[in-house]
C-alpha cells in the first residue's frame, strides 16, 4: 500500500506518516520545505518505515503536478491520500475586524490546496483496489457544535475553511460514489501543534489516529462522515 500524507514533516501530519508506515506501508512525506521533509524522512526511515520525500506546494498547480508524477514513478501509484496541511492565518480573526486577504489565504491552503492535490491523485487513486481520501477537518468546523457549543474565541478563517472543507468532502463522496474511493474528514481532536501554539491537550500521536483509522477502512466502511475517535462528528 502507498499513501501520500501532505504536511507530513511534523505534528500530526509526521504521525500519521509513521503510523502507516509502521502498518508496512509505503509512505510519500509531502511538505514544502526540502530541509524539514528531508529530516522528517530520515527520521522515519531510521523507525523502518519505507518512506520518501515528496515535493508539494499544496497551493501551487505545477507543484501537484509534478508531486503526481514522481509518485507514479517511484511508488507506482497511489492507495491512499490523506489532506492534512494547513494554515491557521494570522490573528485577529473576529468576523467584523478580520483583513479578507486573511481568509483567502486560508481557503487556498485549507480548502483549495486539497481540491488541486485531490485532482491531481485521482488518476492514480481511481487505479488503487483500496483507495481512501481522508481529509483533516476539525470539531471547529461542524455549524452544529458551532451553534450549540461555547468554542471559546476562535480564529474565524480557519474555522470557516473547515466548514468549507466538510462540504467538500461530501461533495467528492457523493461524485465518487460507486467508486470504491472512499472520501471522509476527520478530526484530530484538540492537539498540541505549532497551529495552536502547542496549547492543544492532545499528542499529535493521538490525534493522527484518526486518519489512520480512515486511511485503512474495509471496503464496506463509510464515505461521505465527518468522524474522530468517538465516532461520528455533527455536521
């Protein structure tokens, strides 16, 4: 089995790496920066995982592109994607205060960067005899819990972009349905990255479970959910 973790040189993104790998995966460590990845890499080689570096600029066309292509070529396809990297943006991000530039950052990483890359490894998903898109979504972006929950004060690009991105998801499970791809967001939990300052109560370990579990279910498990650790998440 292969799969490509995007933002897997560190925190959750790195966990779910190695947590694949130690399954006897193949595991394509996509990041941006050639000298984290290459680390990140040597890390997980050294724990016996068969991984590789995969150049990817999840905001860049050419970059996916080319991402595709050296997959095919040194792997031979692809099994599973997991959408994991992303950006909080900067703060202040109350609603009536929040520069839109900010929020479109946002969106082109959280949301759009996971359509291109998704396209991108379709063709090669669409050949995998188990293929699984899991995209890291978070509890922040379910209008139910939103509406229902004191969340405390969030940053609202990033919680916006989650919503966007559940939408997404449904959309893809609904479009790829009769596939075998099965597509479903996940949630880490509240976990401690450099995305919330490490203030999060979570080991990134703990939160990669989730994608592992979605990475690797049957081929009757479900698409279209939003799930973390518990089980279902509300939309």
């Amino acid at each position: 089995m292969v799969a490509l973790v995007t933002g897997a040189n560190k925190g959750i993104g790195y966990e779910i790496a190695a947590g694949l790998g130690a399954l006897g995966w193949r595991i394509g460590v996509g990041a941006r920066d050639r000298q984290r990845r290459d680390t990140a890499v040597e890390k997980l080689r050294a724990a016996g995982a068969d991984a590789f570096g995969v150049p990817l600029d999840v905001n860049d066309d050419a970059s996916a592109a080319a991402a595709a292509e050296l997959i095919a070529d040194h792997a031979g396809g692809l099994d599973v994607l997991v959408n994991n990297a992303a950006i909080v943006g900067g703060m202040p991000q109350t609603p009536t205060t929040i520069d839109p530039a900010t929020v479109r950052a946002v969106v082109e990483t959280n949301v759009i960067g996971v359509i291109r890359v998704t396209n991108a490894m379709l063709p090669m998903l669409r050949g995998s005899a188990s293929p699984r898109i899991v995209n890291m979504s978070s509890s922040v972006g379910s209008l139910a819990l939103q509406t229902t929950t004191d969340m405390g004060p969030l940053p609202m690009a990033y919680l916006a972009s989650k919503t966007f991105l559940n939408a997404v998801t449904v959309q893809y499970a609904k479009e790829l349905s009769g596939t075998g791809i099965l597509v479903n967001s996940g949630c880490p939990g509240f976990t401690a990255t450099d995305l919330n300052g490490f203030q999060g109560v979570r080991t990134p370990q703990q939160g990669a479970a989730i994608a592992i579990h979605l990475a690797t279910l049957p081929g009757d498990g479900p698409t279209g959910g939003f799930f973390d650790d518990a089980g279902t998440v509300p939309w």
